[in-house]
C-alpha cells in the first residue's frame, strides 16, 4: 500500500498546496481520498487523469469534495467521448450537493423538467457512506464518524497488514484514537496551534485539533507514524510540527505535496 500526498492545504489551497486529497495505491488499484478544492489538477503529476479507481470522500465542505464536479466534466467531454462512471463513496447527500454545485443556476433548476443533479451521477456512482467497514478494490476500509460540524467520516485503510488511519477534518473525539489503534501511519488533521497567550481568542469547539491533540492522539493510539496535514496556510509550520512533537514520541513529520509513504 502506497500513501502520496496530492495536497494538504487546510480549509483552501495555499500558495504550495491544492486543498485535501491523498493518493493511495494497492495492487495497481488507485483511489482518492477526498479531492478538494485546486486537486484535480495536482492529482495529474501523479497518475492519469482516467486511471482513478474509485473516490471517498470524508464529507461535503468544499476543500475535501468540490473538484469532484471538474472532475465530472473532464469525464463527460473528453474528445472520445464520455468515460464510464467512477465509484464515488461520500456521505449522505453526496450527489446532490455537488450537482448543485455543478449546475449553479437556480433558474434551471426551477424548470418542471430539471435534473437536480446536473447529470453528475451519469459520471459517477455514488455509495452512501455509513459507519463499519467496506471493501473498495484490494482495500479494507472502516469509517468513523468525527467530531465535526457536518456529517465526516474519518478512514483506516488496511491491506495485507497494513494499516493507514485518516481523521478527515474533527475536533477532540474518541472515535479517532480508537479508529488509529496502532496503525502504522496515522495522516491527521493539525489546523490549529495553541493559542499564544491567555489573552487569545479561544479556538472553536469540535471544529478542528491542534497540533498539539494530533500528537496526544496519535501517541494514545500507539501509532508508528504521525503525519501532519490539513496545514491552514497561515499558521507556522515549524511551530505546528514542534506542538505535535511534544505529545507524541514517534516518528513525526509534516505532509508536502508529492510526499510518499510506502507501507510494505
């Protein structure tokens, strides 16, 4: 099992970085996890634009999901003719929303006729995302749900005794330590730093962790491996990755786009 890093930039692309996406690969099977805002075309230095598998997506704020609907056109409109579908596992909702995102136009829309999901679903075939465990190619995957404003599924990617655990976007849950339980690589979320002094705006409640709770954690959860993303172009890096290490006693690193992590 192969982990790249297609981007990492937390809540809109940075400068360096196209907003969430991960790339992992097992016995020539390629899937997505999450294709964000700017990824679409980052994900192209890495493998064909027609060679993904399948996509699943943590949950529907447009830095995890909104290239779907570029996506979908680049399937519909190649020059020799449309693509077939491409599985799509998303939450609740899924088709719908980026349908509408795809469409954009209210007054098409009222129209008795219309298509509420602008013919995305002829592009992809969505499966609605529970808690549990699904097969997707070569891949065991269980879905967790986090702590977060709207429905998000965190992921642990097993294969051949392999782990990988992915904490989508969560606050400070449970759910995630338990979902990470000694995983070889845990790719977590670190939007926010501890606040600088007392005075400080104090940080949103069950939104997004810390650096410093990715690495508590991660060190809970016994992982071999912590990886830092969803990175908010503003904050410190340096300072993000020296908050984690002071929680967690592992091995600990920052994601980048291109980053690769072999799990073998």
């Amino acid at each position: 099992m192969r982990l790249t890093i297609v981007g990492c930039s937390g809540s809109f692309p940075g400068p360096d970085s196209p907003a969430s996406c991960y790339l992992v690969e097992a016995e020539g099977f390629r899937v997505l996890i999450d294709l964000g805002s700017g990824a679409l075309g980052a994900v192209q230095r890495y493998i064909g634009l027609y060679e993904i598998d399948a996509v699943c997506v943590s949950h529907l704020h447009a830095d995890h999901c909104l290239d779907l609907c570029d996506y979908s056109v680049a399937r519909r409109f190649h020059p020799g003719g449309p693509k077939p579908p491409v599985p799509v596992y998303a939450p609740s909702g899924a088709a719908l929303r980026l349908g509408r995102a795809l469409g954009a136009d209210p007054a098409a829309d009222a129209l008795p006729d219309a298509d509420p999901y602008h013919g995305i679903t002829e592009m992809f075939g969505f499966t609605t995302i529970t808690q549990g465990v699904m097969e997707i190619g070569p891949l065991r995957v269980t879905a967790a749900r986090m702590n977060h404003p709207v429905e998000t599924f965190g992921f642990r990617l097993e294969h051949r005794g392999r782990s990988l655990a992915y904490s989508a976007d969560t606050g400070p849950t449970d759910a995630l330590a338990e979902l990470a339980a000694g995983a070889d690589v845990l790719l977590c979320e670190a939007s926010f730093l501890e606040p600088a002094d007392d005075g400080a705006e104090p940080l949103p409640d069950d939104l997004h962790l810390t650096a410093r709770q990715a690495g508590t954690c991660a060190e809970r959860a016994g992982v071999g491996q912590l990886v830092l993303t969803h990175l908010v172009p503003w904050n410190d890096q340096a300072r993000t990755l020296d908050e984690a290490g002071q929680a967690f006693s592992g091995a600990l690193s920052l994601a980048a786009p291109g980053l690769g992590f072999v799990l073998d």
